[in-house]
C-alpha cells in the first residue's frame, strides 16, 4: 500500500492549499479512524480521498467504499491504484445525490468518513446531518474549532443549528486529537475526530429551515425569529411556556429535544 508522501513524489504533486489538501500521515490515527468506520457489512462513502490515506485501508478493511474527490488529478491516480471494490466519482461533494451514492453502495445503510477539507467543513457535516439517506455512523476529522460546534452545550458561542441537527440524529463523541505533526504538510492547527452514531430518530424534514430561522438572528428572540418565518407570535409564546420557558427567550437557550418539540408543535 502506497503512502500520500510515496505517491506525491511518485507523481511530483504540489498540495493544494486552496482545496485543504493536507494528507494524513500519522499511522495509529489512520488505524484508529478505519477501524472506526469498518462497520461490518456496510458499505462506506468517503468525502475527499485525497490520496488514499484512509481510503486504501478503508477498501481492504469494508465490502464496498465509493469516494468523491474534487481534484481531478487525484482521481486520477486513485483510479489507478485503488482495488476493484473501491471507486472514485470526480465531484464537488456539496453538489452529490447522497441518494444516488447510497443506490451505488447497495441501497441499505452506509458509513460516512472523512479528513474533511477545512473551509467547507459545515456545509458537508449539514448536507450529511440532514440527508435522508440512512447513515449509520460518521466518522469525520476536522479542525479542532469546528469540532466544537457538535460537542457545544446550549448558551455556548458554538451552539448552532448544526449542533442542535446533528446531536438531534447522532451521539457524538470524541475519538482522537491530532496535532498539526500528522499531516503532510503541516497545518496551522489542530484537528479532532469526532464519531457520530445514529440514534435511529425520525426528524421532520423541514427541521433544517426551522432552525435556520430560530437561531438566524442570535440577538433576537426566539418569537421573533419565528415570526420572520412566518410562525405567529402568540403561538410560539404558549408553546414555550408550555415548556416551561419566558417568551424572551432566545433560540440557543433551548436544548436540541425542546427545539424538536417546538418544531413538531408548531
Ligand atoms: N483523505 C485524505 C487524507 O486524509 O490524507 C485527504 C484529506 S484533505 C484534508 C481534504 C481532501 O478533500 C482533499 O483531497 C481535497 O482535494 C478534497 N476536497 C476539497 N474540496 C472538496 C469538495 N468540495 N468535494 C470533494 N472533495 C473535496
């Protein structure tokens, strides 16, 4: 199995800073994240293979595994090396069907996993948070900061729409912290990898624009954000102090079960 350091001197490559391309080298974060992952029987979707420093192993490790790349010329040289089990679509990952990929993998549950790319790191975890598809487990590595908006508690500066999302249809844990010595090259931070295991719940599907909404003025109450959404003022005030909150009250105050239970009575 070739490693990112081989094949960028194999084919003379020059990272791309502006894509995030900073490899993974550090192999018991590696291990620790494919073993992770490899849950048995299900197929695995993985966001920016990069050069194949989860990839390779993920592929002799899971039944099946389709990976989407931007760079085309690492798609490439994926194409070439990786084994037959293992394929690689040439996309921008915000612009995929996951419903398509899902049909791909074999129509049934997946994994996801990924060293994401740093600048796009919320809008992946939102597009796979609020996806119908059925995702059984992430597995996703990002910078530390980012990290902290699916661990944030309500109140927190990071408490967000994803956080409320994501913890509303995941337990979320921490698996590893890597320094900036486990990439090639180095970036200027630290990442976290964080697990996220499906809780099985059913949302309402238009969960994603209700708390969009809710939280899409942070000075502002939570009535009034509603109301912009077009949610009546006096409705909102008996179901929150039906829930025993002030009508004052702002949307990061609300734990992600009384968002939902907002969300469903209104
Ligand atoms: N998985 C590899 C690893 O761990 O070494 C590479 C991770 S690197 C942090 C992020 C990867 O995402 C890069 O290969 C980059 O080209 C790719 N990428 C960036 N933007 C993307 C997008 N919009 N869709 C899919 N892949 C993207």
């Amino acid at each position: 199995m070739k490693s990112s350091r081989d094949l960028i001197a194999e084919y003379s490559l020059t990272p791309n800073k502006a894509l995030g391309q900073n490899f993974l080298t550090d192999a018991s974060a590696i291990e620790r994240i494919v073993s992770a992952a490899a849950e048995p029987g299900l197929s695995v979707l993985e966001i920016g293979p990069g050069l194949g420093a989860l990839t390779f192993p993920l592929a002799e490790a899971v039944k099946k595994l389709v990976c989407v790349e931007l760079d085309s010329a690492l798609c490439g040289i994926l194409e070439r090396e990786l084994p037959v089990n293992a394929s690689v679509i040439n996309a921008d990952f915000l612009k995929t069907d996951i419903g398509k990929i899902s049909e791909e993998l074999g129509g049934g549950e997946i994994v996801a996993v990924g060293n994401l790319p740093y600048y796009i790191t919320s809008d992946i975890a939102m597009k796979l948070a609020s996806s119908p598809v059925g995702i059984r487990r992430m597995v996703l590595m990002m910078q530390r900061e980012a990290a902290a908006r699916f661990t944030a508690q309500p109140g927190d500066r990071n408490y967000v729409p994803l956080t409320v999302l994501s913890r509303l249809r995941f337990r979320v844990s921490v698996l590893a912290e890597l320094s900036p010595a486990s990439y090639f090259p180095q970036p200027e931070v630290s990442s976290t990898v964080l697990v996220f295991d499906a809780l099985g719940s059913k949302l309402p599907a238009d969960l994603p624009r209700f708390l969009k909404a809710a939280f899409s003025m942070r000075r502002k109450t939570l009535i009034n954000n509603l109301a912009a959404l077009g949610y009546g003022k006096e409705e909102t005030a008996a179901k929150l102090k039906s829930l025993g909150f002030d009508p004052s009250v702002r949307a990061e105050a609300l734990s992600p079960e009384e968002l939902l239970s907002l969300a469903e009575a209104l």
